[in-house]
C-alpha cells in the first residue's frame, strides 16, 4: 500500500533526505510543500498519510513555526523522529568545461547556510558575490538553470543528486555540530523498524496565578527519575509572560510512571497535552545509516 | 551630556518608537542601525552609548538573535526593559486627491504585520497585491516615495511621523494582545526615573551529566519565594540537547537572596552568568504615557 510523506519542500531540502534515509519503501511517495504549515495541513486534511517537518536544529533552536502550529492549529500525533547532520555542498551547473572557484561571480543559498559555512567562502570565494535564496534546494535549481553563468550553489546532498549540478566541494561548513532534529506526524499508525531510544513529547500550560508552578511540574519527573531532554517555552498568545511548554521526556509512554505525572501535573491545575510517544533515529555524521539499531 | 541609542532601523520602526517614548532628554539621539548585532556591536565597540533592540514579542517568542548575541558575541548588562503595546497604522502617499481603499492595488508590509491584520485585509484590501519587505518602517518609506502608485502601507506610529504620509486607518489589528519587550544594553549606567518593577536576568549553563539540573536550579529559587516570570531555552552550539537557559526573576539585585541562589546554582555545578538588573517600564494599550510611576 502506497505511503504519502509531505515534506518541506522544494525538492532537494534536507527535510526530503531525513525522510527518504528512514522511509525506503518501494510505495513510499514524497511530496513537496512550500511551508511547513503546509506540510502539516496536508497530513490533517487527508491530503498526504505523513507529514516531515523540522522541529529543532542544534545551532539555530527551536523551529517556532512548528511549535506554534502543533500548539495552536493542528492535532497529530508525533509517530516519530529522525535526527540528521546537516552537511553543505558546493555545486555548479553541469557544464562542458570544469569551472574554477577564482571563476565563480556568484553563490546562491539561504542565509544559515551562508553563515555555517563562512571559513570556506572567506577563504575561497571573497571575491563572489553572495545572492540569498528562500532555500538550500532552490539554490541549486536556480544554479542548474543558469548553464551560461559561472555561479555555484550550497545546498544539501539531496539538492545534488535532484538538480543537473556537479558537486564541486563536499562539506563545506565550518561547524560539526550542527544537527537537525525532524518529526513525522499523522493520523495512522506508522510502522517502522524497532529503535533503541523513545521519546514522549507533552504540551503543559502552566497555571497562570501559580508562580513556581513550573518548578512543580519539574518535580513531577524529578523524584520518578524520568529524564527531560527539552523544555521549550512558547507564547500562549494570550499576554506576555504566559507560555506553553514543551516537554520532552526520555521514555516511552508507560502505564505507571508517565499517567502518574501527567496525573500530578493536573492535579496542580496544568492542563497537559499529549503530542506523541515515538522512536528516534539518529544518523551518525559520516555514518552512511541511519542507525536502526534492532 | 548628549547620550547617543542605536536602534533596530530603519527610521520609523517599533524599536524607534520605544526608545523614545522613555528616553526624552534634549541631548537624546537615536540612530538606526541595520540590524541587532549591528545595533548591540555599535555599542559594544563604544560607537553609541546604548543599544535598543527587541527582546520577545507575546505572539512571536523570544527573539532568538538578541538572544544568541547577548550568549555568545558581546557582553553588556541590561539596563532597563520597555515594554509597548503594538499597533499597526494604514497609511498611503501624501497627495493631491484622497486614496479610497478600493482603489488600492498593493499592500506593502513586513509578514508579521501582515499576519496580524489578516481580518482587516480580507475584509477591506482582498482586492489588493500583498508584497512583503524587510520592514514595516521601509513599507512606508517606499509607499511615500511612489506618489503615483495606489499602495498602502501597514506599519508603526513612528513611521507615520517619520515619512511623508497620510494616515488612512489607525490600528487596524486583529489582535489585542500583541506587547514587544525591548531591552537597553550599553556600558555605563543609564540614568533613569524611578520604577515600579525591577527585574533581574542570568544566564544559566547546566552540567551536562546532570539530568535534573533545571529542576534543581528551579529549586534554589522556588524555596526563597523568588518568582521566576520566564525561562527560555537556547542551544549552546555544541551539540543538540545542551542549552542554555536565560531566566527572568522579578526581584532587584539584593546582598543576600540573589547571591544566595546564585551561589546555589553553582555548588551544584552550573555556571551562572549575570545579564543585569533593571527597572521595567511599560506603556499600557489606549494609554498615552508609559507607566513611569514614581
């Protein structure tokens, strides 16, 4: 049975290679959206079974847009998360002749990855001019379809194998610890191959005449040893200094010890959403799989 | 003695607006930077006194440059929070012959702005193009230097008084409560009146093999009676799942509760970071003054 996967698009972003490194089926389909609300109305609407959306990012943050969706617009669970180094590639358009860098008069990209990848332009291409673009992947494509003109792109490894570009320098970031962390979300149920790490993720809005309240939801995880790997603050919307909290929290979903926090939580007067309990996939940087360890 | 604010520009902008409604003095002058590093550089390199630049908005989050820079590039305490309500103005070129909204052919503004007078567009502007820049202070900038053109702008107070254009409708948002905090940052102390509401904010690193270290620091607070009015995660770059947290506590530096807990946080291994102590002033919505009581 075909599968459908929404992910940000165009074709070529890293969102599109996190997705096709874990979802390999042969019926597996991938399609493109402009935004992530986007990508996250397609799945609701029906119109795609999965959506692939980036959710944090280990030099940029939180990706708020997600947040505030997931928070206020749709309701779909979190199936699962694939975690990915983000490399950047230097391209040029398939060309008769090899291009040389002291050549080049111009580099597409989107502003982050400009910024990550500083050193090497400093040191090899200061004399080109920089042209921001809306994505990594459209970057290349505008560079494919400029044949005539001596530009180079950086985008992601995907974007070089869906544009005509030829790879001119691999990994050309200044940073390693840049990672992204994706998210799949839908309706159905995903079957996927056993992972060694599960995550739980929670929504809690604190009560608002409770100062101290979140050091009580901490407490909730701290004396039933439950590790927490994230907690995000976001606007409630609703005045300034109210938030919603994400919650990541290192376990699967149990009968004992997470409905007793979330219990507790309540009992204090949060209201407690839950978002998801889900595998996690990490990809190891220069590691070719992901690691699925079974 | 003249005291010189850099602020987030163009001329016209919210930060303007902010800055200016606090600071009055006749030897007041404020000039736009580009953007917030420039601004918190120009005064971290002593090419202004002080730096304004937005710090969270109620409907967007934090604003994560402030943020990174103020964690990783430069080091200057905060010295006062402003707090304003925001509001968005219709506007058009000065001309000769009134402009009906029918007519209009282009709404230009930032995507923020946009966003939050979705009602008032789809109801009055449907007919009109949406072009989207950098800001909402250049959308009136470019509105008033197209005489002939039927555009409209949406964008700040201060950009009405700034360019030459004819205000068509006041505050045309959707939404009430739309509040931005900015901040002042510069190296010598900031003369000021005096404030009903003080804060202080540190930036706190946990130990990494420590889960459960929020909920501890959380604790040094909690058990003094010390409200925490925010708490906001960033990544420390060095890998996902390490963050920092910037921590608002309404409390006034002091010789015993602060110290105290600071001391606290670090026996259990966190590194504490001092960001400032301030006064907060704030301008109600509908009011005319900020709420300077003294």
């Amino acid at each position: 049975m075909e599968r459908t996967f929404a992910f940000l698009g165009p074709r070529g972003t890293n969102t599109e290679e996190a997705a096709r490194l874990i979802f390999r089926g042969e019926n597996d389909a991938f399609r493109p959206y402009r935004t992530i609300p986007d990508c996250l109305e397609a799945a609701s609407e029906g119109k795609v079974d999965y959506a692939v959306v980036p959710w944090e990012n280990s030099l940029e943050g939180s990706v708020n847009l997600t947040l505030d969706w997931i928070i206020h617009k749709i309701d779909l669970p979190i199936l699962s998360e694939l975690i990915i180094p983000i490399s950047h590639q230097l391209s040029c358009a398939k060309r008769e002749h090899p291009l040389a860098l002291s050549d080049v008069t111009k580099v597409l990209s989107h502003p982050q990855a400009v910024a990550q990848c500083h050193e090497f332009l400093r040191d090899h291409l200061s004399h080109a001019e920089i042209e921001y673009v809306s994505s990594t992947a459209e970057a290349a494509r505008l560079v494919s379809e400029h044949v005539e003109e001596p530009w180079v792109a950086i985008s992601a490894m995907q974007a070089v194998h869906t544009y005509p570009v030829t790879l001119l320098k691999e990994n050309i970031e200044d940073v390693e610890n840049n990672f992204t962390r994706f998210i799949v979300l839908g309706k159905e149920s995903l079957v996927l191959p056993e992972a060694e790490t599960h995550k739980t993720t929670i929504l809690v809005t604190l009560p608002s005449d409770f100062p101290g309240a979140l050091h009580q939801v901490l407490s909730a995880f701290s004396w039933r040893r439950l590790n927490l790997s994230r907690i995000e603050s976001r606007p409630t919307k609703t005045g300034l200094g109210n938030y919603h909290f994400v919650i990541d929290i290192e376990h699967k979903m149990d009968d004992v010890l997470l409905p007793g926090a979330f219990a507790e939580m309540e009992a204090l007067g949060c209201q407690v959403r839950f978002l998801g309990t889900y595998p996690v996939f990490i990809k190891k940087r220069n590691g070719v799989e992901l690691s699925l360890r079974s």
